[in-house]
C-alpha cells in the first residue's frame, strides 16, 4: 500500500485554492443559415442580391413611397452629374493638350471645367440628398419591423409559442427585423455604386473598350478578397455567438439588482467572475485567431488587385504611345477609371454584406408569413358576461405530444360560485383555466359560454369579460394607476382604481408613493419606485377586479403575500362572488374551504369534486392526502 505524505502547512502561508472548472463550450448548431456565408460564391451572392434588394425596396415602399422615390431620384442625379462630369473633363483635356499656349488652353478649357465642376458639385449634393432621405427612411423601417413582429405575437394563437422552435424563429426574425436598417443603407449604398459604375463604364467603353476589361480584371481579385475575408468574419462571428449570447445573459444577471442579494449573500462572487471572464477570453481569442487569416486574404487580394492596375496603366501607355489614344482622352480615362474602381470595390464589398443581412431579412419575412397563419381567426359571434360555462368532453393535446394535457372532460361552471382548483404540479390545472378562458381552444369537445361555442366566438368579445390574475404576473414599467387600469378607463375615473386597491388592501401603499397614481413602478428608470413581491401581486388582483369580470380567475393569487393581504383578497373575492364566476387556484388547501366547490385534476382528468368537508371524509381522498401534507409542513 503506497502511504501519500500530508502536505505540509507553513502558518501564514496563504492556500492556494482550487482553481474552478471552467464552463463547457457552447455551440448551438440549430441555426438556418449556419453554413450559408461558408459556401457561398460570387455566383450565389449575385443570384440572392437582386431578392434581398426586393425585399428591402417592398419593406421601404410600404413605409414611406416618398422617401424611396426620393432616395431613387437622388442617386439617379448623382450618376448623371458623374457621366456629365467625365464628359466635361474629357472636353476641357482636348483643349488643355492641344492648345499652342498654357494661356490659351485655359481660355478654351475653363467652360468644360466649370460644367465639370457644377456636375461634380450637383452630384455630391444628389448623394447628400439620398442620405437625408435613407436618414428619414430607416427610423420608420425599423419601427414598422419591431411592430409588425410584436403585434403579430400579440394577436397569435398560444398554441403558436407551444410549436416545436417557434423561440428560435422568432429570435432569427428579430435579428432580420434589426439587419432591416443596415439593408436599406447598404442598398442604397449598392444601387448608387451601380448607378456610378454604369456612368464611369460607359466613358470608358467610348474611349475604349479594352480599359474596361482591364478594369474589371483588376477588381475580380478584390472581389474575391472581400467574399473570403467576409467568410473569415462570419466564421468568427458564427463560432463566438452561442458564448457572446451566454455571456449578454450572464451580464445582465451579475449587473442587476435582482440578484445582487443572492450574488453576495452566497459568495458567488469570484466564481461567476472567473465564469464570465473564461467566456470574454474565448471570445477574444478566436476573433484574434482570425485577425492573421483575414490579414493574409487581404494583402494577396490587394497586391494581385494592384498587378492588374498597373496593367491598365501599361495598356493606357502603350495605346498612348502606339497612337491608338489621345493624350487628353488617357487623362480622361484616369479619370473615368478611378470612378469605375471605387464603384466595382463599393459593389463587391456591399454585396457581400448584403448577401449576408439578406438570409436573416428572408428570416423575417418567413416567420411573418408563419404567424400571420396563426393569428387569431375564429369567428364573429359575440359573447356576454357568462351565466354558466360548459365544458363537453372538452380534451386538449399540446402539439409534438403523444398524451393529452387534459383528457375528456365535462364540467359546468355557474355564476355567483367560488370554484377552487386543486392538483399536482402537471395535473393540467394551467390548461384547463386556458380552455375556460378561450385563450386556448379544445383540440375535441367543446367549450360554451352559456350557449355560444368559443370555437366559433370573437376572443376580444370573450376576453373582455376576463379578469385574469396569473402565476406570473406582470411587473409592468407604467405609473402605478395604468398598472391598474392598463389603459382601460371607465366613466368613475381614480375612484374605480382607489376602490379595487382598497378592496385589495393596497390603498396605503399606493397614497405613501411619492407621485401617487403617477408614480412610475420600475426601479430602473430614474425616478422610478419598486414595489414588494406581495405588493405586485396585491396589484395584479386589483387589475382584474377594476375590470369587474363575469369571469375572474386566480392562480396562485397570494403565493408572496403576507396573512393580511391574502385574508382581504378572499374576502373581497366572497364580497363579490354573486356577481361573477369565480376560479381560484392554489396549493395553499387551507384557502380551499372557502371555496363552495372543489375540483381535483389528476394527471388531466377530474378525480373528485365537492365541498372541502365531503372530500377530505373520503377515504382515499387525494384532497384529503395534500391537505394532510400541508399542515405536516
């Protein structure tokens, strides 16, 4: 047996902990387009541009018609000021080198130079234009993107959230709603190099064709550069994205207050730092590692790049020299020349990036097209404030599942009860409130309010009788009465919202705010006031009895608050309860017996039902085994 010494402790000497283990590298390979930038060519750029420019041209139609005729106008102008401008130095190089004298050729030259000037001149201030106008454009594009997409998730279906990478698409198309703005500058960009490119091209093949040739030749290297050097950059952004994702998470979590009491309390401190910088040196070190790759693309595309201008300057010279060009018609050429570069460069570079938004704008327009065929269509019938809710062997299976949530049910439910809902986590109590409320619709059976099938009803006819306090709640960044209200506002003004806090028990912690109503509830703005847990909640009663429902469903209603705030709100719920169906939910049993009924969900079914009295007396009572275990506790 092998006997390994003790180390030795030398008093003072500071231990050296163990060093933590380091997070497991993050790659999400579920992303579309995750190869698409890799085995892209120029013949596949080229062939999706002209669909990611459509696209971005119907977006910006649809927003604002002047600016894009505006936009289109201005580069229009700009490239006829650039083929005017070359046409007036080739003029004015005529008489600058055929003139006997400097004096002379000045005299001659000067009205050609002053329309090249004023071409110039009218050009740059068309391109000024058409950034004024992409300006003004590109506010209204991404405002429409980010409300077309929030809108559409409002007025989807739920069974929409529950389809199997609806998460995943809908990031995707916020990314695609985000590349939108970059599209429109870079087609704007893009069409105005081709603009140029058609005018500077067009001088060059009237003074000869071959300049244009060479031209070309000496861009496809740097148009090869710019698509390799545009790989490498998306190969450092695709590889980094899933730890830089992480990493945003993280930030936020270590940044805010929310978690700062955990963070300390339970010195979590020099872990998660050690965590988070393990993640920014990944990070740093693979976009280091593709720093010498794009360095070395880079320098090849330019030197070959630069081979081939030199041999449109030898062409120049030697047609020159043999007489088949003019001397003023070669300066001209420079000219024209220099422009055409800038503009093929201008064309492979923002076609490259193009290409690259495109994918992500083909995102957006997918997943619009994906949700609009989800939103909400059902019918037109217009329901009231239900007398009676009737569930008829009413099932629900969550799409991509072998078992239903809830299994055939039938159940009524009558106005002026108080209806508790007990269960198990997973018993189907969530599901069943979505049913009853028509946020959901039974995938068999059928769901009535009184006698009006929710399948074939208006949902906002439906949801206006709805007072919903859910699990989570939210915490809405709005003054403390539009946390009530939400916008809705009855002819009784502040005194409905001072009756629904009393009745709620938030009176007082309202009036002690510092504005009052007006006070802003988020703690993160300045001027902000953060309420408790239990007062979020209190709050979240009285917007669902401002809302005086025919409908009012509770769960988990008192979870955070203290004996008296959960001893006013089933108070006031009894107080009120001949007005309204009442639903409550809640493992909290000893809130059970005010209940006038009680339901027991079981792995989506109805186990038993009746008074709190009848069935915690059954044997075998699941009822009766729960409450058991809460007052063990």
């Amino acid at each position: 047996m092998t006997h390994t010494p003790h180390q030795k402790t030398v008093p003072g000497a500071r231990q050296e902990r163990p060093r933590p283990s380091a997070p497991p590298e993050l790659d999400y390979t579920g992303r579309r387009h995750r190869r698409a930038m890799e085995d892209a060519g120029l013949l596949d750029m080229a062939r999706r541009i002209p669909a990611a420019l459509g696209q971005t041209a119907r977006l910006a139609w649809s927003v604002d018609r002047r600016m894009v005729i505006a936009i289109l106008t201005c580069q229009l102008l700009s490239g006829v000021g650039t083929a005017v401008m070359l046409a007036a130095v080739a003029a004015a190089m005529r008489h600058l080198f055929s003139a006997a004298d400097a004096g002379t050729a000045l005299r001659a030259a000067w009205p050609a130079l002053v329309v090249a000037a004023v071409a110039q001149a009218a050009g740059s201030a068309a391109w000024i234009g058409a950034d004024w106008a992409t300006r003004r454009l590109n506010p209204k594009i991404a405002s429409a993107a980010d409300l077309t997409i929030v809108d559409l998730h409002m007025r989807a279906e739920l069974s929409a959230y529950d389809a199997e990478g609806f998460k995943d698409r809908s990031q995707a198309a916020e990314t695609g709603a985000l590349r939108a703005v970059d599209l429109a500058d870079d087609a704007k960009t893009l069409t105005n190099a081709f603009v140029q490119l058609l005018s500077a091209a067009s001088v060059l093949t009237v003074l000869h064709p071959l300049l244009l040739g060479v031209l070309l030749l000496s861009v496809v290297p740097r148009g090869m550069g710019g698509v390799i050097a545009a790989r490498i950059d998306y190969r450092v952004h695709d590889r980094t994205v899933s730890a830089r994702s992480v990493r945003g998470m993280m930030r936020w979590w270590l940044t805010t207050a929310e978690l700062a009491d955990e963070l300390r309390a339970n010195t979590m401190r020099e872990y998660l730092h050690f965590w988070y910088r393990t993640m920014c040196d990944r990070v740093e070190g693979k976009e280091l590692a593709g720093a010498g790759p794009y360095l070395r693309v880079t320098a090849v595309a330019a030197a070959l790049s630069g081979f081939f201008v030199l041999g449109m300057w030898a062409s120049l010279g030697a047609l020159v020299l043999g007489g088949g060009m003019a001397l003023a018609a070669a300066g001209t050429a420079i000219v024209a020349s220099q422009t055409a570069g800038r503009a093929l460069n201008a064309i492979v570079r923002y076609g490259a990036v193009m290409f690259h938004h495109g994918l992500y704008l083909s995102d957006y327009h997918a997943f619009l097209d994906e949700v609009r065929a989800m939103t909400l269509d059902r019918g037109t019938a217009t329901v009231r404030a239900p007398r009676a809710i009737h569930l008829d062997e009413a099932e629900f299976t969550y799409p991509h599942k072998a078992a239903p949530a809830l299994h055939k049910l039938s159940l009524t439910l009558e106005r002026g009860e108080v209806v508790a809902l007990v269960g198990e986590n997973g018993a189907g109590k969530s599901t069943l409130v979505r049913l009853i409320t028509g946020l959901t619709l039974a995938t068999s059976g059928s769901v009535r309010w009184d006698g009006t099938d929710l399948a074939g009803a208006d949902p906002e006819s439906v949801w206006r009788h709805v007072g919903l306090v859910p699990q989570q709640n939210g915490h809405w960044p709005l003054a403390a009465r539009e946390n009530i209200t939400l916008g809705r506002q009855t002819e009784f003004g502040d005194a409905r919202v001072w009756q629904a806090a009393e009745q709620v028990g938030m009176g007082d912690a309202l009036r002690a705010l510092p504005d009052g109503l007006d006070t802003l509830l988020a703690r993160s703005v300045w001027g902000g006031h953060e309420l408790s847990g239990g007062q979020w909640q209190r709050l979240a009663c009285a917007r669902a009895l401002h809302r005086s429902p025919g409908l009012l469903i509770l769960d988990e209603p008192t979870s955070e608050m203290d004996a008296r705030g959960e001893h006013l709100i089933f108070r006031a719920l009894r107080e009120m309860a001949k007005d309204r169906i009442t639903l409550v939910v809640t493992h909290r049993l000893d809130n059970v017996k005010m209940a006038d009924r009680i339901i027991v969900l079981d792995q989506g079914r109805i186990r038993e039902e009746g008074t709190f009295d009848s069935l915690v007396s059954q044997p075998g009572s699941l009822l009766a085994e729960l409450y058991a275990l809460s007052q063990d506790r």
